[in-house]
C-alpha cells in the first residue's frame, strides 16, 4: 500500500504537464570510450572515508557526504555497477539528492543500532535530512531515501544517472502509466517513483523541489530483471521500520560489553552487512579497485569470498554470540569447496563461483586516476596455505558452539587434512597473495600447523574420529620445520619466509595461532623487529613492500589490520597500557560513522583501499575482545 506522502507521479495531473513521453526516450549514447576532458575539468571523487555504507545483506552502496550515491552493484555485491562515479565521473553513474543552493554544513550518523544512515544539510533558508537504507526484503530489491525538512524551507535538486555495466550501457527511459520511471538496458531494469515532479535532461533524471518543516519526501529505486515486471509499490515508512527493527534486534544480540563497545557494534554491523544472505558466502568488501597507494596500481576487486576473510568473520561473528551465520557459511563452505581437494580455491563467488577471471575496465579513469579498473581476481588461482589453517580453527570453534554435528563437513575437512599433508612443503604465494615467484612464506607454515593442531583438538575434545597419531606427527614436523628455518638468531626474529632476512606483520600470528607462547624470546624478539622494521607512525606496514618482487611499483599505505594485531600482541605480552595507545590511535582512523579501509595513507592523511575493509574491522573487534581479555582463548589457535 502506497503511504499519502507517496502518491506515484500520475502524468495526466495537471502539476505534471510537462511530463510528455518524449522526454524519458534518451537516443543519444555515448561513445564506447570515455569521454573526452581536459586534465583542468577532470571529476574529483570524495574522500574514500566521505563515504558511508548501507547495504541489504545482498548488495550495497557507497552515499557520500554530498548527498551522492556513487556505488552499487545490483542485484548482487559482484554485479556490474549501475553507479560506477566512485570510479569514474557522474556520466559513469550516480544518485544525487541534495539542497539547490548554499550548503552551510552538514553532518551525518547512522540511526543507532543500525544501517540507516542519515545526513543532515543546513542551509540559509533552514535544515533537511537525508535518510538512506536498503530494505532486507525477499526476492526484492530497493533502496529508499527520504528526504525530511526539518527547519524553513529548503530548495532541492535530485539528478538520477543510471548506467549499467559499470557505467558503460545508458539504459532506455520511460514513464509508466502508474507515475513509475523505468530504465531498461538488457538484462537490467530499475524503477523509481517519487512524488516529485521529473524530467529527462541530457541523460540524466532531474528533479527540483522544495521540502517544508515536517514534509516527508520519500524516493524508491527498484530493481528487477528486465523480463520480469517491477513488483508492487511499498510503504517506504513502514520499511523503515522493519529495517531499524532488523538491525536494533540483530545487534541486541551481541556479548560484547567492554570498553570499546561502540566501535564493535559498527564493526559487527559492517560485517554484517557483507554477508551474501542467500548462501551465506562473505565479501571482503563491497567494492573493487580503491588504491591502495592514490594515483597507484595496486588495485583490486574484493567483492568475493575469500576463505581467509569469511572464517576470520566467522570467528569473530561466533565470538560475539552470532552461530546462525555459523551455521549458513559452513553450508555455504560445503558446497563451494566440494569436489577434488586439489582443485580448492582460496576464494569463490558468492554462490561458490570458481571462475572469476580478471579483466580492466577500461573506459573507468579510476579513483582519483588510480588504473587500471580491475574486475574479477586473478588470485584466485593461487596456492595459499594459510586457508586451510583458517578453515579448520572455524570448524573446530562450531563444534565448540554446539552447532549441529555436519558429518559431511567432517568428511570433507579430513580430505582437506589429507591434501595439506602432501602439500605443505610446496612454496605458495601467502597471505598478501604476492604476484611474484612463490616463496616459502612463515605464516603460510604456521597455518598449515594450526590446521592440524585444531582437527587433533577436535578428536581430543569432541570425539570425532581420525587419524589422530599421523596428524601429530606431521603437527611436530611441520613445528620444528619452522623454528629451524624461519627463525634468524641474527635478526633475532622470525622472518618473512625460508631464506629472507625480510620481516611480515603476519608473523604476529605467531602467539595468536598458538603456535608458540607469548612468553617465547623468539616471538619476543619478533614483536621488537616489526617494531623496530615495520612501524610507521606508530602504524604498521604489512612488509617492507620495496623489497617485495611482484612485478608492481614499491609503496602503500600502513596496514589497518596489522596494526590491530600488534595491538593484540602487546596484550599477551602484558603492555596493556602500550595496547590501549595503539588501539585508541586505530580507531582515530575511523570516519565520522566508524568506517575503516584496507589502509591509510600516513602522508595524505587519508584512508585508501577498498572499503569499508572486512579485515580491517575483523582485526578491530578481536583486538577489543583481546585487550578488554588479554586471557581469552583465542578461536584461532590459542
């Protein structure tokens, strides 16, 4: 049912005269390339950290600080954009709604306990709020804004620039009998309806109104594939209220009460969101292509499911008190890693998709000139050890939280164990999926020892049956293998990999994993080499990336996740105050709404890669777990 603030655009009203047919034919299209600019008139997106995220556990959208949406991929987070901006120019796609004429200030929040985002614009005439969400609705798909004076009136301007394929197919526009825009461009089709009036101009749907003290108006942009017919209008203020419910219920679920409360929520949230509801499967962000160094080249697609980042939130997630997701990414990981042990990959689509075969979008400048635009990853087909470490801890904590026994999530985990132990010698690319010559990384190492200490462990504690004997013999060798060539007496640390005289902030892990206890001098010695190597700023680089062969130019920001790790390493060794610093200057880093990205960029000042960043918010929440409980098991190893 259609609320009264939300009468669909009836074209034979007479306010809407100027509503003819020909002026939603859009015939002119671009040119297969981009279009032609000067370096002067060159489109500056925001800020990375300008943006925020609202999302439907399906897909999400980047709303920047200005009252612009300038990324969504629909209907799924791996989709082709139909909002590509954040990676180009607003010919390349964009939704903005914001005040016509001077813009004091703004502000902007999410509605607590929530994913609503709501951004506040003041201006000389009086104040408007944007309220931004997407709707957890089945087999649908929208995203509603509502705009609501709040103060005097304020003039508006709306422009819809809707191109699919990530920017590249200007789709055919027309106005249906019932009030509804719909834009069509093959297998795509979107619907908005509003009770503004509207009109076609030089591609773009525009819009100017004014919004009074108490006036709601709402927008609802739908979509659908173009075979099938857009689904009935909804209340948007009643879907507003599912979706606060939604997400006040989901997080009132979580056990987390220590000092850093606030920041774990949004993380859990964020996290949250990046899950794929359908399957279960979970993206490492929801977006492709942000720098990691601006202007660079270090620029990849993590709208995927990396086994690594889906259990590392798995674990967090179960660490909290949320199992159901548990439950739903072990399906999910059944079927996307079924079939031959040695075809498992380290990451898949979001339904278990192994082909994601990586190609550049070419007619796309990048973030701020950042090329190439990549889609699909290439490391998919890498060999990283480390993934069957993760997996397995997150299968030993389920049976920890009493989820239903999976006996063929059992089968398929020794069959894994079976293939680790042929393998696990082999050099593999490791963790930062280094697109250089395989090396024999220590994380990768620790990892393949954590695999088989956690399927002995489940043996011992929960009376599953196995091998038990042989794994502990391959547990020892692969333990003294380690000490024995991963350990420099010089350096007086452990190193990046056999033979390197390298360090690797994910050799953190070390005491986190288990692997060796925080009392050890050789992890000792380790935490003051990165110290001593690695920190920038107080922050830490994940390697010293100029002495890393992979073919790509020296140069990113300092790590968010590692710096967490560090923050947790203090913790065991009982630097609580050295920790609580370092957790403190993390979350300084967080945007106005408690975002993080992959990185930052010490010299900018600024957050760069994809974002917002699962791993990032992973290594938060599990550094507050660790800092407000230096003694708490940890679901990883220890």
């Amino acid at each position: 049912m259609v609320s009264p603030e939300f009468s669909p655009i009836d074209p034979r009203r007479e306010s809407n005269h100027s509503l003819r047919a020909s002026d939603w034919i859009h015939l002119r299209l671009p040119p297969p390339g981009p279009p032609c600019r000067t370096e002067a008139d060159i489109y500056m997106p925001l800020r990375i950290e300008d943006y925020a995220l609202i999302g439907d556990c399906e897909t999400a959208a980047l709303v920047g600080r200005d009252g612009s949406i300038d990324w969504l991929c629909w209907p799924r987070f791996d989709s082709g954009a139909c909002f590509a901006a954040l990676l180009g120019a607003p010919e390349h796609g964009r939704w903005l709604i914001a005040p016509a004429g001077e813009i004091k200030s703004n502000q902007r929040r999410y509605q607590k306990d929530t994913l609503i985002l709501e951004t506040d614009f003041e201006t000389p005439d009086g104040a408007v709020t944007i309220i931004d969400f997407m709707p957890l609705r089945e087999r649908h798909h929208d995203l509603v804004r509502v705009v609501c004076g709040r103060r005097g009136h304020v003039p508006m301007k709306m422009e819809l620039s809707l191109r699919f394929d990530y920017g590249r197919s200007v789709p055919w526009v027309t106005s249906m009998d019932d009030g509804t825009l719909r834009a069509v461009a093959g297998p795509n089709m979107v619907g908005l309806r509003t009770s503004v009036p509207l009109k076609g101009e030089d591609l773009t749907t525009v819009s100017e109104f004014t919004v009074r003290e108490g006036q709601r108006i709402p927008f609802v942009l739908s979509y659908r594939a173009s075979h099938k017919e857009l689904h009935r209008p909804f209340d948007p203020e009643a879907a507003l209220l599912q979706t606060q419910k939604f997400w006040q219920a989901w997080i009132a679920r979580c056990t987390y009460k220590g000092p850093w409360r606030e920041a774990v929520e949004r993380s859990l949230i964020t996290l949250k969101a990046l899950t794929y509801r359908p399957t279960g499967g979970i993206v490492a962000a929801p977006t492709t292509s942000l720098p990691e160094q601006l202007g660079g080249k270090r620029n990849w697609d993590y709208r995927y499911c990396w086994l690594r980042d889906a259990t590392l939130t798995l674990l967090i997630l179960m660490d909290c008190g949320y199992y159901d997701e548990a439950a739903e990414w072990q399906n999910w990981l059944l079927r996307s890693v079924a079939g031959s042990p040695d075809q498992v990959q380290i990451m898949y689509g979001l339904a278990g998709e192994r082909q994601l075969t990586e190609w550049e979008v070419s007619w796309l400048r990048g973030y701020e000139g950042a090329k190439p635009v990549r889609v699909g990853n290439a490391a998919a087909d890498q060999l990283q050890l480390d993934i069957y470490g993760e997996v397995a801890s997150a299968l030993h904590h389920s049976r920890e939280g009493n989820l239903p026994r999976n006996e063929p999530g059992m089968e398929l985990e020794w069959t894994l164990l079976d293939h680790l132990e042929k393998i696990w010698q082999e050099p593999d690319e490791g963790i930062w999926e280094v697109r250089g010559p395989k090396q024999q990384f220590i994380h990768s190492k620790v990892m393949a020892w954590l695999a088989f200490d956690r399927a002995i462990k489940s043996c011992e504690q929960f009376g599953v049956t196995g091998p038990v004997e042989r794994w502990r013999a391959v547990r020892s060798q692969i333990h003294e293998d380690v000490c024995r060539k991963g350990y420099d007496p010089e350096l007086g640390s452990f190193v990046q990999a056999y033979g390197s005289k390298s360090l690797d902030a994910s050799l953190l892990m070390i005491a986190t994993s288990g692997f060796l206890p925080p009392s050890d001098p050789r992890f000792q010695g380790t935490v003051r080499a990165i110290e001593k190597h690695l920190k920038r700023n107080g922050f830490v680089m994940r390697y010293d990336s100029a002495e890393v062969n992979d073919g790509l130019p020296p140069g990113e920001g300092v790590f968010l996740a590692c710096t967490f790790w560090l923050a947790e390493s203090y913790a065991l060794l009982g630097r609580h105050k050295d920790a609580c610093k370092l957790m403190d200057e993390l979350l300084s880093l967080q945007n106005d709404v408690g975002l993080l990205a992959e990185e930052y960029d010490l010299k900018e000042k600024r957050l760069v890669g994809n974002f917002p960043q699962a791993f990032s918010h992973i290594g938060l929440v599990n550094a507050a777990l660790r800092l407000t409980d230096p003694r708490r098991p940890d679901r990883r190893g220890r």
